[in-house]
C-alpha cells in the first residue's frame, strides 16, 4: 500500500530483457535518479543481460530475475510479482506492456500500477480492418481503466488518447512522463561524412528499407560519404540482400553494439525512415553528439523532438525522393551544417533527468496522495 510513512519508497518495474531496448534504457536512467532521491529501486526481469550495461553506469538498483513464464499473463511470473511485492512492501510496479493480470495483483498487494507507454498511441491501427480496429481500441482502454497513473511521451500523445477515446474521468490517470538523455561531455566536433541509422532491423516499424533507397539516390551524389547501419533484427539478412540488389557501395552494417557512442562521435547525420515511433531515442542521442537527425514526419513526437528547421529535418511521408534530395543538400552544406549542429546540441541539452525525475516525481506523489484519501 502506498504510505507517506514509509522512509524508503519502492519501486518495481517489469522487462522481458534487461537492459535490451528503448524502454529498457529509459528505466536505467530513472530507476537510477530515484535512488538518487531516496527511493529503493528494483528491476524484476525474465532475462538479466549483466554484460550489456552502457559503458560508465553506475548501477543504483538492484535486479532480480523472474521464473520461466511469459511477463504478460503467466500465474507463475504472477504469483512469483505478488510475493515480491508483499515481502519488499513495493507502492508501485511500473509495465511497459499490458499485464493480464494487473487488476489482481492490486488487490492482493494495494500496490498501485503505472503503466507507461513508450510507443506512439493507435499505431497498430494505421491499416487494421474495422474489427481490429475495435480490438485495439478495447485493449487500451482496459490498460487505462487498470492502471493507476498511464505515462506518455508527450502532451501530443496524451491529447490524442483523450480525442480517441473520449476519455472524461479517467482522462487525469494521462501523465507526461519524457524521456531523458545522456549529454556528453566532450562532443566531437570534427564529423566523419558518415551517414548513420542506429536501431532494431524490423520491417513491422524502422523501414531500414526505404533508407536503402533512399541511398541509392544520395551515394552516387556524395561520394565520400558511407552509410552506417547500427543494429541487428529479423530483417538484418533482407536488407543485405537488398543493398546488394540496389548495387550499394558504401553500406556498412554494423551489427548490435552495446555501446552506440563512438558512432554518434563520428556521424555527421541520422536517417530514421520509420513508419511509427514514439519519441526515438536515437534522435535524441544523436542530437547530444551533435549528429543532425533527419526523419519521416509519421508520428508526433518528432514534433517534440525537431520543433524548429534547425534541430533536424522532417520529410513528408513517405516521400523517399524528397528524403534523398534533403539528405544530399545537408552533406554538402558545411554552413547549414555547423549550424544546425549547435541547435541539436542546445536542443538535446533540455533532455535532462532532472525534468524527467520531476514528471516521475509529480506522478508518484498524486498516487501517494490518492492512496491516503481512500485510507482516511
């Protein structure tokens, strides 16, 4: 139960694999400031990567692995939360996924449930039939009505789950919970003419093939620059299959790399040709290392992200003409380019922790608020 009595507060919260992925990396960050703030911390994840740490973290939490099971519904990973949660008097458990079996654990814990969404709202639905459509839209509602506190990545998100789904009441469960960057503190300057893509090789999201298209047009115009493709996935051997059919030169894959920062160091500019994102990572981190992001403008957060024509480029869906075309005027605009460069930097420097910390923060003092008008 959440108390205002308790000295330590404790905070759980649920991954697959750890510390794999985007939602994964925004736990690290402010599962670490809660400590730092006097919270206790813990991870409970079905598989613990201890290798895949960034280099530099000092790890705050603690992490515990879960039994075999699947996260979402399975009675043993339930019950094995449950006691956890009893035994380490734990006031929230925070999910990046759909619990089936949230609203019992609230009951037989009074733990609250956060839920925090990392993806854009209704993305499922851009090409789903009339009858997948109402799955959707069911789905997020019942996660809404079982979670205490539904996090988003910005106030474009909230406001368009509150349109679409016509939330009243329950519209003030809706908070803002951004997500935060590591500025470093030496940026490299002096760029490589790299062109960078750095995430997961699926098609269902990222679309790397269009960016292969889209350097089939640029490389013949920018021959002393490389594309450099910095991830691994289901469509890694598709798209090597393809940059051969598209007779590309200067394509270099990457493979995964726990440690992204020394691409960031030498890139110049960050392609992202997604069909969906929530708020990428990958544009704000290139942006702290001065690394120019141009993207689709597909989803909302890139507006959040590139608010003036200085802190990146957005190119009209799907149009991968127009991409080539901009890509290839930035490379050869040294000026535009330096500019731009101080304007990402700036622009990525409102990233804290500090302003994440506060969003947590706010959340979680109205669910202790909440907590104690039931109790009274």
């Amino acid at each position: 139960m959440l108390s205002s009595y308790t000295v330590a507060k404790h905070i759980v919260f649920l991954h697959k694999h750890f510390p794999f992925g985007g939602a994964e990396r925004v736990t690290l960050d402010i599962a670490n400031e809660l400590c730092v703030h006097g919270y206790e911390a813990t991870v409970l994840a079905s598989h613990h990567h201890a290798e895949a740490y960034p280099a530099g973290l000092s790890r705050r939490f603690s992490v515990v692995e879960l039994p075999k099971g699947n996260i979402k519904w399975s009675p043993r990973v339930a019950r094995f939360v449950c006691d956890f949660v009893k035994q380490h008097a734990v006031e929230a458990f925070v999910s990046y996924r759909e619990l089936l079996y949230a609203q019992w654990l609230k009951r037989k814990t009074g733990a609250a449930f956060v839920f925090a969404l990392q993806s854009m709202p209704f993305y499922e639905m851009s090409h789903a039939s009339w009858i997948a459509r109402r799955f959707y839209l069911n789905k997020y509602q019942r996660v809404i009505r079982a979670a205490d506190a539904y996090g988003v990545l910005c106030e474009a998100h909230r406001q368009k789950l509150i349109s679409t789904l016509g939330l009243d009441s329950e519209q003030q469960k809706l908070c803002v919970l951004p997500n935060s960057v590591r500025s470093g503190s030496a940026v490299e300057r002096q760029k490589l003419p790299e062109v960078l893509f750095v995430g997961r090789l699926s098609r269902r999201d990222k679309r790397v093939d269009r960016l292969l298209r889209i350097w089939a047009e640029a490389e013949p115009q920018l021959p002393e620059w490389t594309l450099r493709v910095v991830g691994d996935g289901p469509e890694r051997q598709f798209l090597q299959d393809l940059a051969s059919e598209l007779h590309l030169q200067r394509v270099c894959f990457e493979g995964f790399h726990t440690d992204v920062r020394p691409y960031y160091s030498s890139a110049s500019i960050l392609c992202l040709t997604s069909s969906f994102e929530g708020w990428p990572m990958s544009v704000a981190e290139g942006q702290a290392e001065g690394v120019i992001p141009i993207v689709f403008d597909s989803f909302a957060g890139a507006h959040d992200q590139i608010s003036s024509p200085d802190e990146g480029i957005l190119v009209p869906p799907f149009d991968e003409a127009a991409y080539a075309r901009q890509l290839v005027a930035l490379a050869r605009d040294g000026a535009r380019f330096r500019r731009m460069q101080l304007a990402v930097m700036a622009k990525a420097a409102t990233y804290t922790i500090e302003r994440t910390w506060q969003a947590w923060h706010q959340m979680l003092t109205r669910l202790q608020q909440s907590s104690a008008k039931l109790r009274s």
